[in-house]
C-alpha cells in the first residue's frame, strides 16, 4: 500500500476537476496525501514543520502521554518487564 499522490501542476489546467475530486476521495478516505509539483519552497516547508512540531509539543504531547490509552499501555509494558 502507497500514500496517495497528488499532482498540483493539474490544478491549473484540463484536468482540474479530476484533480480536485482527486483531492477530495484522499481527504475523505486517507485523511491525507502527498503533495507534488506544489511550487512551495523547501525554507517554508522545513519552516512550517517547526512550527507544527512546536505546537504539537505545546498542546498535545502532555495530554497524550496522560491519556488512559497510554497509561494502560504503561501498565502492561510494566507487567511484562516484572515478569521477566
């Protein structure tokens, strides 16, 4: 199984309709798909990347290293070692 891929150079042209349904089917079924031919540097990608990584630290890893599925997870991986 492949990520799927979209082609943005065909936003702009005879294939703009099959490019945005394209576009739609990977949001509703992946949730997500790589990019290509989208013109975006690589300063603004690494940039964006930071700031997103940053956040997540802000936000979220806290709340996910507390969640119970986490916890219970520690919980087994616990058991586990102590048995051994």
């Amino acid at each position: 199984m492949e990520i799927p891929v979209v082609d943005f150079s065909k936003v702009n042209g005879k294939e703009r309709a099959d490019t945005m349904a394209l576009i739609d089917h990977y949001c509703k079924e992946w949730g997500f798909f790589q990019l290509i031919n989208h013109n975006i540097s690589e300063e603004l990608l690494d940039r964006v990347k930071k700031v997103a990584i940053e956040c997540y630290k802000l936000e979220r890893e806290a709340g996910f290293k507390n969640s119970k599925s986490v916890q219970l997870l520690n919980e087994l991986v616990t058991r586990r070692a102590m048995r051994k």
